[in-house]
C-alpha cells in the first residue's frame, strides 16, 4: 500500500454454500482501493455483487452462509482478513464504519434513537452515560437534524425516510471513523432528501478527512459526488476509471449502455435506450464473458474465455476482449473499439 491509501482490496472471492457439498461465488477477483479523503463509487445493477462486496470488507457475513475463500482487505496497513472477532469489533463501528441499505429495517424498532446512538457511542470511547447522550445530541445536530433532542427520543417507526437515513449517518459518524461504507444511501428517497443526504456526506468529507466508498446503481450520483469508479457486473469489477473519463468515453459495452441509458433533459425520443436481458443468477454464470450474452458486440471468443481486467490507457483499465488488438472490431458509428 502507498502513503495516501487506506484501503485496499485485492483478489476478493465470497461464496455462498447452496448446498452441503456445492458453493458459488458471488464476487471473484475483486481488486480496488480507496486514497484518504476520497470519494470512490462502486456501481452496477442490482444483483451485481456491490453490497456482498461491502459486507466482506467489514467482515459481517458471519450469520449467513457466505464466505470469504480467496484474497485479502488492507486497512491501514493490517490485513482486516487476518484479525481476530475481537479486533474487528474494534474496528467495525470505529474506524470503518456503514450505512445500510434500508435504514428503516437497519435501526431496531423498540429502541429509541438516543438508547441505540449512546450504546453505538459507548462501545467504541470511554464516554460517561451523560457525555455520550451529549455527543449524540451534538451529532444529531451535524447531519443536520434541526430538532435532536425531539428525535432522539422517537422510536424509528415515527421519523421519515429522510430522517431515519440522517439517523444512520450520525449513528456511523458518531466515532468519526477513517471509513465510511454507503450503500445505496439514496435509495427510496425523494430527489430532494437525496440532494441534502448527498452534501451531508460531502460536507463529511470535506471537514473530516473521511474517504467514502458510495455504493449506488444510481450514475447521476456518481457523477456529482465520485472521483473514481468501479463498475461490477456478475460479480466482477469489469472498468474502473476517473469520474470524468468514465462518463466522456466509457470503455465496456456495459457501462456504456449504463450512461446510455440515463434520461436527459430535451431528449425527444419515444423510449430510452436500455441493455436487454438481465444480470445472470450466480448458480447459472455463462462461460466466457459474463456480459457477453447481453452484448450487441459478442464475438466467438467472448464464450469461450472470459477476458482479463487490462489497462486501456494511465488511468483506465477494462475487461472486454474489444480492447485487445487481436480482436478490436468497428461499431456502428465507424470508431474502433481498442
């Protein structure tokens, strides 16, 4: 790892036992890493492998049937595989730190808010029961709860969405942690709680130094917030890039038909543009290319190898046979594919 990382994921693979003697990965070969202070987006549709990712990098797999079979998680500098439970309870809450998909069904709902941020608070500093109620109260307030001592006394069912997502984010900020995993935090949210929740997470960054990693299918978020992604599908990381370079000349036929696909304003056509078929099931994976079904530019060799994640230029890599010289091929509007 480099000075300015923080964390670095290489060669990730979780499986999941399906049954006694048989288990399928749901993400293989997975390599990314996140610089202090950044904002990194992990995107693709739903059914990609984006959340199982996030929950092997904090290690809570543990009630499921998943395992981590093959890779390693640097966290500045240990191996997060390697620790013990208890060393990663220390960490998990501290210095890496998550906000769940549904907050609805992530906060417990017979406990009021300031019950379940004093505890969350508590574990993790040698605050008194009254010093962590005050914080809680002071961190409320940072994501910008305007009335916390009110809310901290509701049990989940009574506040909104919105609310409940602040809720999450104070209860993940509250140890200021070095990390913070979002998945889909945006998720069922009007565009307006999305544009707060999103210059709240900003505002995170920009005063605390804390890197993100922004889980998300939505791309309009990507762009906004992002400095560099990592697009999955089926359980591979298939482009990563800057955000600008990404959404100005996309490499893989899948992000592409990703940004395709985003409505823009005084577009006249009848219908969007759209990827057929859907993100195959982990238990029936095609050879080859996991794309190449769903690709309007499959050629033979795309099922029959699956191609190698390649640096296409200084800060863009892909895995798409059409970026080989061997098999680049011209698209429709006539440019070759390299």
């Amino acid at each position: 790892m480099s000075e300015n990382n923080l964390l670095k994921v290489e060669n990730l693979r979780t499986e999941f036992k399906i049954s006694r003697k048989k288990s399928v990965a749901a993400v293989s070969d997975i390599t990314f890493e996140i610089n202090k202070g950044e904002i990194v987006g992990l995107v693709g549709e739903s059914g990609c492998g984006k959340s199982v990712t996030s929950l092997s990098i904090i290690r809570l797999l543990n009630d499921t049937s998943g395992e981590i079979t093959h890779g390693s998680v640097w966290f500045k500098g240990s191996n997060l595989l390697k620790l013990s439970d208890e060393e990663m309870r220390q960490i998990r809450g501290k210095e890496i730190a998550m906000i769940f998909q549904e907050p609805m069904t992530s906060l417990n709902p017979v406990l009021r808010i300031d019950n379940q941020l004093i505890e969350a608070i508590q574990l993790h500093t040698e605050y008194t029961k009254q010093e962590a109620r005050e914080h809680a109260l002071e961190t409320l307030r940072s994501v910008g709860i305007p009335d916390p001592e009110r809310v901290s006394r509701c049990y989940p069912h009574q506040l909104s969405g919105g609310m409940s997502q602040r809720v999450m984010i104070a209860m993940a900020m509250s140890c200021y942690p070095d990390l913070l995993i979002a998945d889909e935090p945006t998720t069922a949210l009007d565009v307006t709680i999305q544009a707060q929740i999103l210059d709240l997470m900003q505002g995170i960054r920009n005063t605390r130094g804390t890197s993100i990693l922004l889980i998300t299918h939505d791309l309009g978020i990507v762009a906004e917030t992002c400095s560099r992604v990592y697009v999955m599908y089926a359980g591979r990381i298939i482009e990563e890039a800057p955000v600008d370079i990404l959404f100005s000349d996309p490499s893989h036929p899948y992000t592409q038909g990703l940004i395709a696909s985003i409505p823009k304003l005084g577009l006249e056509a009848e219908s969007l543009p759209f990827i057929p078929g859907s993100v195959p099931d982990i238990t029936m994976m095609p050879g080859g290319c996991r794309f190449h079904p769903r690709c309007r530019y499959a050629m033979e060799i795309c099922s029959q190898k699956e191609p190698e994640l390649i640096s296409i230029n200084e800060s863009q890599k892909c895995r798409c046979w059409l970026k080989t010289s061997e098999y680049s091929i011209k698209t429709e509007n006539g440019e070759s594919r390299k």
